[in-house]
C-alpha cells in the first residue's frame, strides 16, 4: 500500500537510502498466527455447515407440514365420499 511504501522511504532515509520501489518476495508468518487463521477458517466452516443443516430442517419442516395438510384433506374427501355412498338418494 501507498502507506507501507512511506514508511519504508522515510526509514530508509534514515540510513541514506534512497527507495524506488519495494516488493516483498518472501513473507512467513509464525506458527501460532497460521494456527489462529487455520482456526478460523475451521470455524467458518463449522459455521456454513450449522446453518446449512438449520436450513434444510426448515424445509422438512414445510415439507412435513404440506405432507399432513394433504393427508388430512384426502382422508376428509375419502371419509366425505363414503359417507355420500351411503345416503340413499
């Protein structure tokens, strides 16, 4: 970034050091930083997973509910239908 880069400059200056351009080629990060972003990363997937599974027990919860409130409709037709067999006419 452009501030990273004045940085450098002005600590460069320091030592009579005149900076055109930096690039890092190289950066390592310690062990418990890629530990903690390894971790997090596990987390998130945790997280994504949990909120897939709560989604899909919505769904069967709808599909449930649509599943009973058919049944219920065929056995009052079947019931209906057998009750108006039986009426003499």
């Amino acid at each position: 970034e452009q501030g990273d880069q004045g940085d450098f400059d002005s600590e460069a200056k320091n030592f009579n050091i005149a900076l055109d351009g930096v690039s890092v080629t190289s950066l390592n990060f310690g062990k418990e930083f890629t530990h903690a972003i390894e971790a997090e990363q596990v987390a998130a997937h945790q997280a994504e997973h949990a909120k897939f599974i709560v989604e899909k027990a919505e769904q069967d919860k709808k599909s449930a509910i649509v599943l009973y409130a058919l049944l219920t409709v065929s056995v009052i037709v079947t019931t209906t239908e057998r009750n108006t067999a039986c009426i003499p006419a």
